[in-house]
C-alpha cells in the first residue's frame, strides 16, 4: 500500500498497517477463546450438568488415541485428557488420530462416549510431516529471494532483482 504523505505531515503507512494487523488478530484470538470459553457443547459443558446432558451429540475432531483398554473400549487425548469411549478399537493403536461423533453417556457417574461415527486419519503423519518439510524449504530459500539493505524507497527489505540491472549491477 502506498499512502503519499502530506505537507506537514509524516504519514506511517507502515505502522498504521501493523497496528491495524495486530488488533485485528488479538480481536480474532480473544473471539475464538470466548467461544471455547462458553460453548454449549463439548464434554465439560456435559459433565456440568450430566443428567441433563444425557445423549447430547459430541464432536471430536482429530483427536489422539492415549491408550487401547479392550476391543471395544479406547481413551482419546484433545482438549481433555484420557476421555473414554464405547466403540470398536479394533486396529487402533497409541498415537493414532482419529475424528468421531459421540453421545454423552453419564453412566451412572462414571462419564463415557458412545460412539456413533469413526473416521481414522492414516496420513495425518505424512501431512505434518510434509508441512514440516515444507517449512524448512521456505526458510531456506527465502533468503535467495530478497536482500537486507535499504533501497530506493528507503524500505530495508528488498527483492533481489532477477535480472542485472542497467550499467551491470545486479541485486
């Protein structure tokens, strides 16, 4: 963005922008934590009133299995530790991700999720690690595509030029 400054007047196009970039993302985060904060959903919302919550419908998106207790009974690791569920475990192991819908079961004081739907994550190994992969390439190269030293606008940050400029310097 460019923002020609005024007589009498120094204009921080720059500062302006990241102030701005800044709130916004501080707003974004405090939004999200308040919606977490006060969700009418999820297991802590169930266990503070378990007979009235009694079959409410949970999501549990990728969450990690923490230990296989028998072929029909697992604990997974999100936002809460060691949650159990009814389901079939059968080829589960410690480590895996999976997603599933529950139902809230209060189980006569002992909370537990009945399965409903399963999906197991196979690749989700392969794609943190190609993500992490992919990470390390940008911060290896990325010093090939620009140069610290202050250019023609007065920026210290420029883009090394392609191509030789006119009377053989290059960037």
């Amino acid at each position: 963005m460019f923002n020609p400054p005024r007589a009498g007047r120094r204009v921080s196009s720059r500062r302006s922008v990241t102030a701005v970039a800044a709130a916004v993302l501080l707003a974004t985060g405090l939004y999200y934590a308040w919606i977490a904060d006060d969700a009418q959903e999820g297991w802590r919302w169930c266990l503070q009133a378990p007979e009235a919550r009694q079959g409410s419908e949970l999501v549990f998106p990728l969450w990690t299995v923490t230990g296989v207790d028998d072929p029909h009974h697992y604990r997974i690791s999100g936002f809460v530790k060691d949650l159990p569920v009814d389901g079939d475990s059968a080829g589960l192991a410690v480590g895996d991700t999976v997603s599933l819908v529950a139902t809230f079961d209060w189980n006569g004081g002992k909370p537990i999720a009945h399965q409903t739907y399963f999906e197991f994550h196979r690749l989700r190994a392969w794609k943190e690690r190609l993500g992490v992969i992919g990470f390390v390439l940008v911060a290896i190269f990325l010093p090939f595509c620009f140069v610290v030293r202050r250019d023609a606008n007065g920026r210290w940050l420029a883009e090394r030029r392609a191509w030789p400029e006119p009377g053989g310097r290059s960037g």
